[in-house]
C-alpha cells in the first residue's frame, strides 16, 4: 500500500470509532506507543556502524590515570 492508501484507511477506521471515547483513547495510547517505538529506532545504530566506531576509537590515543580525583577531574572537564 502507499503512503496514500494507508493514511485513507487510517481516517477510515478513525471515523468509525469516532464516536466511542474509550475506542479513541485506546487508539491515541497506541499510537503514541508507535511514536516512541519510532523515536527510539532512529536513535539506534546499526551493529555495522557501532563496530566502525569501535574501530575508529581503538586508533584514538587513550587517556589513562593515576587515581581517582584525576579521574573525577577528567569527567567534570568535560
């Protein structure tokens, strides 16, 4: 189906349960659960991409430290 169609067919059921507020508010929990799903996809990276980075972060020059305050002190100046 194309984006078209599948929009039709979304107000088409939405017109039907239109009148029934529970229905509506059931709907809307969903589709707000579709939303977050989607938000957090896009947020993600493939394992192509996170192996990449890791490699890209092995060549980087390490940081090491001698003890904790040099490390609270590194943290904090970022």
């Amino acid at each position: 189906m194309t984006s078209m169609e599948l929009n039709a067919e979304m107000l088409r059921n939405m017109s039907i349960i239109a009148e029934d507020e529970n229905l509506l508010k059931r709907a809307v929990k969903y589709l707000r659960k579709l939303a977050a799903e989607k938000e957090n996809v896009s947020a993600e990276m493939s394992s192509k991409e996170f192996f990449a980075r890791v490699e890209e972060a092995g060549k980087q020059p390490g940081v090491t430290f001698n003890n904790v305050a040099e490390l609270d002190q590194y943290i904090r100046s970022l």
